[in-house]
C-alpha cells in the first residue's frame, strides 16, 4: 500500500516517534511516506534523524520526509495526525499562572477550566488554518486525526468550521481500563469494557470480567483496598461511590473539571496524590512537560541511539491511529473509543456536541454504537462541560470578546471559585498575555490592556495549594535510578514527582 501521512506538530518527539513506530508495525504500510512538519526546524530535525533511524536500521522502504512548510508537507496526503501544543510551554505557563491570582487552581488545564479555555484559542486559530490547508492540497475527503488538546473544541470547530472529515483520538479510555484490570487484579485481556461520555469525562457503563458483571460496590472495594490507588486516586473514588460510575481521567483532570474538589485551597490537599504529577500537583502537567524537554534536549544522542533497536522487539501501542489507519486500508475491524460529533450516539447529550464513544472500524469508515443513555448524574457533568465547550469554540471562532468571558464564567471549577468580576479581569489578562497566539482577538487587546490599568479586583501572588519545582536533568536522572532500584527490589512501582 502507498500513501502519505502527514504529522503535524511533529516535534512533540516522544509522541510522534510512538505513533510512527505503530504504523510502521503494519506489515501493510512499509511503503507508505510519512511527512513531518513543525514551526521549530530544531524540533523537526531531531524527530527526522530519529524515524529515519528506525526506517533504516530496519530495512524498511518507508520514504520519511520533513519540512516546516506545512503545505509540502501536506501535499497529497491521505491521513493528517494533529499533535500540536500552540504557544509552546510558554504560554501554557501562562495558563497556570494567571489563574493563579484569582484562586484557580489547576492540574492539568489543557481541557475545560480557564487554561484549558484559552489554549483552545490559541489551538482552534490554528486548527482553522490547517484546515484550509489539508482541503486545498491533501487528497480529497482527507482524514485528519486530531491528538491535540483540548479535544473536544478543537475536534469540534475541525468538523463544523475547518469543514475537513475530523476524529478525536485520546488515549484515557485505555489507560482506565489498564487501571481497573489492576486494581481488580486480574489480567487486563479478562475485563472488557463499554466506555462512554465526552473526551476526559467518560464514563465506564459496564465492566464485565470474564463475561461477569464487576459493580459498583466491588469496583469500590477493589479500589480502596488497592495500597497505591486508594491514596492516589481520592477523587475517582469519591465520584464513583456519588455517582456509581468510574470515570476515564486521571485524579488530577477530573479534579479540575468538577466543581467539588478544588474549590477551597486548605482542602485541594485531601483530594490528591503529591507522589506524581497526574494526580493532581498545582501545574503538574507543566512541570513535568518542562522536565521531559529539559531531558531530551540533553539526551538527543542517546535517544537516537535507542532508535537503532529493532522494530521486533517494539510492541504495538494501543494508540488508536495506526489501527484506524489499519482498518480503513485492510478491512480488518479495529474496535476503539473515538470522538466525533454526537447526532444522537448518546441520547441524553447535544447532538452537537463532540463524544467519545465506543465504534468500529473497517473499509466503511469509523461507524459508531448508537443509542447510549448515560445516567443522569454522568450526563449533567457531561452537560456543564458541553456547554463551556460550545461558547469557547464559538468564541475562538468569532474572536468575540464576551462569549469567551462567557464561556470561562460558566466553567464549573472556576464558576466555584470566582466572581464574575473577577472572571473579566482574569480574561483579559490571560488575552493580554497570550495575544501573540491570538490573532482573532488583535481587535480587542488595545482595550483589555486599558482596563487593567485600572484593576476593578485584586489578585495574588499565589504558586498553589500543592506546586512543586522543575527539576534538574541531574534530578531526573537519580530519580529514574532510585525508581529502577526500587523495582528491581520489589519495592513497588512509584514514580517519583
């Protein structure tokens, strides 16, 4: 088979050396070209030497190509993964920071909640360019197989403004249900499962071991027995004692989109894990993003030697792209969790909105399950968050100033914790801030910066309830050493950080 995938954001290295080791899997794919591109040549030129290495030390025909004109690079392709992070890690720093000084308190921030918000700003300006590109130069009805965060928005306007045949893709599901084989412990291939919900906020309707139920009451059990989960993973448990459901997302991403746990600051303490970044440490997600780039800048020559291993001894991820790719190419039928639009998959949600659901695929295209009813308490979390989804698109979209205040307003984390005074003032410091990845808004910063002058609320110098500091590349090291010690001890598997 012949045909051209591009990767967008292909310096995201870890990331696209995963999924192109996947697809390189298939035995089908060996003369398939893969095209990266990315706006830092930097970046692109490591993930280059990189794959390049896998292709060659394996004997592969794949053509690998880079360049950082997105347009090359998406000529004639049939497939285009989106991994992008627009604004890099210093304008996610922003994300944390300034909501920060209104009280809010963030893990992760990258989905709902006021950072998560603006990086959809930031994320759908750009996705709207990649989509006129891929209907100008890619082959006609190209697939684009969005990665980036915050999912659902960016799923959202690809399909209904960008006009381009769009799939979300995340990988919580199959983490959870890893999570829930462990902590039931027995094999994860005895537990199947039917998953269902929006992208962080899905939902394990039924979990089935062996062909037998596994209920709430022995989920939970299970879980508060567990002598890692049940210190790490406070929130989940709480939320499905309360809702009888266990949800897909880490302690630390559902933490911040509900409107329950980090509200207060002297009680954020209770609810989370300090032991590693996921589970719910004040900006967690950007320390260790900080400290993965830190270490790979660092170690680029050992990690291109690590490429030199054979493709034998690489097992398959359970990443969804390459067996999409594999079912829509072969017909060989991939069962996954997808998002696209609702149109009545799950019958107690928007129809507009962006799902993640169970489908399959096959020659005919990703075909859905439908006629999925949540329980309702599932759904009314699902509904707020919808709700905050549609306005922050809309806005990222129109550039509209006041929708997108809005949309921040109506979050539930932040709704609990500010004014809407406060809301306004935060918005438009975070648009000031952030205003060079914000070409939409260029019309209205001019005035946001006139009304900070003269500040209606107060702010603080805040770093958190639970923040922590970016570590040496010295410090991550003795950290993986005394972590490998330790498991080849039997002394458990904690990651430290």
């Amino acid at each position: 088979m012949s045909f051209k995938i591009t990767i967008i954001g292909a310096g995201s290295v870890g990331f696209t050396k995963k999924l192109c080791s996947d697809i390189l899997k298939v035995a089908e794919f060996e003369d398939v070209e893969i095209a990266l591109t990315d706006i830092s040549a930097h970046n692109l030129d490591m993930i280059t030497q990189i794959i390049r290495r896998i292709v060659s030390v394996n004997g592969l025909k794949t053509k690998v190509t880079s360049s950082v004109d997105r347009r090359v690079a998406l000529e004639g392709a049939r497939y285009v993964m989106n991994v992008v992070r627009i604004g890099g890690l210093e304008a996610f720093a922003e994300d944390i920071r300034i909501p920060l000084k209104y009280g809010v308190d963030q893990c992760v921030g990258d989905t709902i909640c006021a950072g998560g918000i603006l990086y959809a700003q930031r994320g759908i300006s750009a996705m709207m360019e990649f989509c006129k590109d891929i209907n100008e130069v890619c082959e006609p009805n190209a697939l684009l197989l969005n990665y980036a965060n915050p999912m659902a928005m960016m799923t959202w306007a690809a399909i209904d403004h960008g006009k381009v045949r769009t799939v979300g893709l995340c990988h919580g599901v199959q983490n959870g249900h890893r999570q829930l084989s462990r902590a039931l412990g027995v094999p994860m291939g005895e537990v199947d499962i039917i998953c269902s919900g929006i992208n962080h906020q899905t939902w394990y309707l039924e979990i089935l071991h062996k062909g037998r139920k596994v209920g709430r009451d022995e989920l939970t059990a299970a879980f508060e027995a567990h002598p890692v989960f049940s210190k790490q993973e406070k929130v989940r448990i709480d939320v499905l004692k309360r809702f009888g459901f266990y949800s897909t997302e880490s302690n630390g991403h559902l933490s911040e989109y509900l409107p329950w746990y980090r509200k207060r600051p002297e009680q954020i303490l209770d609810w989370i894990s300090m032991d590693e970044w996921i589970h719910g440490e004040t900006g967690g997600y950007l320390r260790y993003s900080t400290e993965n780039r830190n270490w790979f800048e660092e170690d680029f020559p050992k990690f291109l030697d690590e490429a030199g291993a054979p493709l034998a001894d690489y097992n398959r991820t359970d990443e969804h792209a390459s067996h999409i790719l594999e079912g829509l190419e072969t017909g060989r039928t991939y069962r996954g969790h997808f998002n696209v639009k609702n149109g009545g998959v799950i019958k107690n949600l928007a129809p507009d909105c962006i799902i993640e659901s169970p489908g399959f695929v096959d020659r005919f295209g990703i075909n859905m399950v439908e006629g999925i009813t949540l329980p309702e308490a599932c759904a009314a979390t699902c509904s707020a968050s919808v709700n905050v989804q549609r306005m922050g698109m809309r806005a990222a979209i129109t550039g509209d100033v006041e929708l997108l205040k809005q949309s921040v307003l109506h979050d539930p984390l932040v709704g609990a914790i500010c004014t809407p005074e406060e809301v306004w003032q935060m918005v438009d410091e975070m648009l000031v801030a952030q205003a060079r990845w914000l070409p939409q808004y260029a019309h209205a910063i001019v005035d946001a910066k006139k009304r900070l002058e003269n500040p209606k609320v107060k702010t603080r110098d805040w770093v958190g309830a639970a923040r922590l500091d970016v570590r040496t590349v010295g410090q991550l090291r003795e950290a993986q050493a005394v972590k490998k010690a330790s498991e080849a001890h039997g002394l458990g598997t904690k990651v430290l950080g």
